[in-house]
C-alpha cells in the first residue's frame, strides 16, 4: 500500500505539491491524473525518494523508499525521465541491476522475454527505438517481482499491441493483490485500465474515488441519437431548448434532455429513430470538465505566481 500524508513541496514561492494525502491500496489500477504541471511527476519522485518533501511523507507498506534494503523486490518504479546507460547492453543493464538488489540471474532473462526484448537482450541501449526503450524500462521495473508498482507515462512510444499487452499486465498483476498507480495522458486508455482515480490540480487533490463513481458524480450526461432525418430532429430539439452535437459517426449527442422527453418530441412530429441511449459521459470529456472547473477557479492565483507564465512541475517559469 502507498499512504501519501500531507505531502508539500515548494520551490521558491511557487507551490508544486500542496498539502497531498491519498492512499493507494492493492488489488485495484489506480489511475494518477492530472493536467500539465499539475505536481504528478514530482508526488512520484518524492514516494521514490528522489525528490525531498517540505513537510508530509510518502510510504510504502509503512517504510520511506530510502529504509527499503532491496527496493526493487519491493517497488518497481517507471520514471518518464529515467534512462540507462546508452552504451550497456539489455542484458548488462539488468544484470547489475539484478545483482545490486540480489536478485537472481535467471530473472533477467524472464523479464526480457515478458517484454519481448529477448532477441535484442545484447543490443546497446543507444541503438533502442522509443518504443523498445519503454518496454526496458518495464523489464527493470518488474525485475524484482515486487508487490507495488509506482508507473509514469508507461504507454508513452508503445504501439498499439505494446499498449494491449500493457494493459493486460497491469490488470493481471492487480488480480494477483499488487499495488499498481500509473499516470497517463491517454484518457481513453486510462478508461480501459483503472479501477480507481486520483485527480490533482496545481498540486491539490480534486478526486480520490472509482473510475464510475468520478464520471458519475463529475460527468456530464448527453443522449445518443440516430435518425435518418439528423437536420430537421435537430432543429427541433434546439428549438425545445436542448444542446445538439453532430458526432463522427452521424449520429447526435443531446444535453438538455432526456431520452424520454425526446422520444416523446420525435413521436409528435414524426421523426423515426434509429438510436436513443442514454451516456454518463467519457473519462475525457469528465476530466476536462473537473479540471476547467478548477482552472476558473484558480486562473487569478496562478496568473500571479507565473508572472506571465505557466508553472512547471520543477517550480520554474516556462513561457507560453
């Protein structure tokens, strides 16, 4: 488990991380969101130990990182940032790994072929494609078969089997009792993977809950309909005081009234349906509507501590 306990970091006068608590417990993907800047990456360094708190702590199974003898037995963490020495191989990579945490030998060859970079294992690194560089990233995280698994952007230069084959892992290993928290920008795959949520702003907690319970509570509930008259049904419906938007695949997404009621205006004037469903909302469309709310909320506070510019996660100003 990871309790995460009024976790602060400033840098200067600027704020990254304000006053963090949440708890991420096994056997669920819990999901780590938040915009740009939002202080994910920099709540991930901190339960790694490699960026120091203000005030707070992050624990795992009630032990900072630094007290951990063999951490990776105990946590496999994938930083966006992280990378390997470029003129190792694969292979030499994880050995010292491996060693370095008395691990054994064979399991270097386990996780590379887990990752399918078995037949590239002698490869220097520098010669890896993204993609290829991502999933050794993931042998080393998972090297120690460890109960907690800390992920940032693991889907980042993965194609699309790499990401099914992700996805699985990770649903896989929560069913087994780890701990898993991923961040990721990837909404819809965000959707197909989490269980539970933890949603930040500006370095504050939004939402802590299940993925349905947050799109439920947050979302903003829309009717799907299909007619072969989509022009004139709707012109109608505006007319009734509803929200109309034409979606890709010809149908419409209404706002502003429910199925029954257009059912009901269709019937009175004539319009044959083809669809009438009912939508809670995507993790998207819940997502940007939490954080647009926050962002109003917050624009004045920050406009003064960018001064002009927008805060990154490191505390600096970038210009935009």
């Amino acid at each position: 488990m990871i309790d995460v306990q009024n976790l602060t970091k400033r840098y200067g006068q600027t704020t990254v991380v304000d006053a963090l608590t949440f708890t991420v417990r096994p056997g669920a993907v819990t999901g780590f969101l938040g915009p740009n800047g939002a202080g994910k990456s920099t709540t991930m360094r901190m339960m790694l130990g490699l960026t120091r708190p203000d005030t707070g702590s992050a624990r795992i199974d009630g032990h900072a990182y630094h007290e951990l003898t063999y951490p990776l037995r105990h946590v496999g963490a994938l930083l966006e940032t992280s990378a390997p020495h470029r003129s190792l191989t694969a292979r030499d990579h994880l050995l010292w790994l491996a060693r370095s945490n008395r691990i054994a030998r064979g399991r270097v060859r386990e996780v590379l072929e887990m990752v399918e970079l078995a037949g590239v294992a002698r490869r220097r690194i520098g010669t890896f494609s993204l993609g290829m560089g991502q999933r050794l990233g993931l042998a080393a995280a998972l090297l120690g078969n460890p109960p907690v698994l800390v992920l940032d952007e693991p889907v980042n230069g993965l194609d699309t089997e790499g990401i099914r084959w992700l996805r699985e892992l990770l649903r896989s290993m929560a069913a087994e009792g780890r701990t898993v928290l991923i961040s990721s920008h990837l909404m819809t795959e965000m959707s197909m993977v989490a269980d539970q949520l933890i949603v930040i702003s500006r370095g504050r907690l939004l939402a802590d809950t299940g993925l349905s319970d947050f799109i439920q509570r947050h979302g903003r509930p829309y009717v799907r309909v299909r007619t072969p008259e989509p022009e004139r049904l709707a012109r109608e419906l505006q007319r009734n005081g509803a929200s109309v938007t034409r979606s890709p695949d010809g149908g419409m997404d209404v706002v502003g009234m429910q199925a029954a009621g257009i059912s009901r205006l269709a019937a009175a004037v004539g319009f044959p349906l083809d669809e009438l469903s009912t939508h809670a909302g995507s993790l998207e469309e819940t997502f940007l509507e939490v954080i647009g709310e926050e962002a109003i909320d917050g624009a004045a506070a920050d406009g003064a501590a960018a001064g002009g510019g927008a805060i990154g996660e490191d505390g600096r100003n970038t210009r935009v």
